[in-house]
C-alpha cells in the first residue's frame, strides 16, 4: 500500500472505473466539477453539477 494525496480536505471522494481499464481511478468531487487522476488517461477536471450537489457513486447502467 501507498499513501497517495489527491484533492483538498473539502472535497468528496469518489473513486471509480471511469476509463473502463477494471481499475478504480482517484477522483474527487468538488463544487461542481469532477477532477480524475485516470489510470490510462492521465488527469482531467469535469464541471458537471452544481456546487450544491452531492455526488451518488454506483455503477448505473442504461
């Protein structure tokens, strides 16, 4: 195991597959954007929401 920093105090973690690779990528929620650390591609911050929303991690299908 490693400790691994990723985000501030405030934020909300949300760790999950989100470049399909079967891994779970670092992520954060934070005032309405989704900062990944993605495993196979690298770092991205998503505004998606309201500052005022929670995040609701599953795996949702459609």
């Amino acid at each position: 195991f490693a400790e691994i920093r990723f985000g501030i105090a405030a934020d909300i973690p949300v760790p999950a597959d989100y470049d399909g690779d079967g891994r779970a990528d670092l992520a954060v929620f934070r005032d309405g954007v989704w900062y990944l650390q993605r495993s196979t591609a690298g770092f991205t911050g998503v505004a998606f929401g309201a500052a005022t929303d929670k995040p609701v991690p599953n795996a949702f299908i459609f």
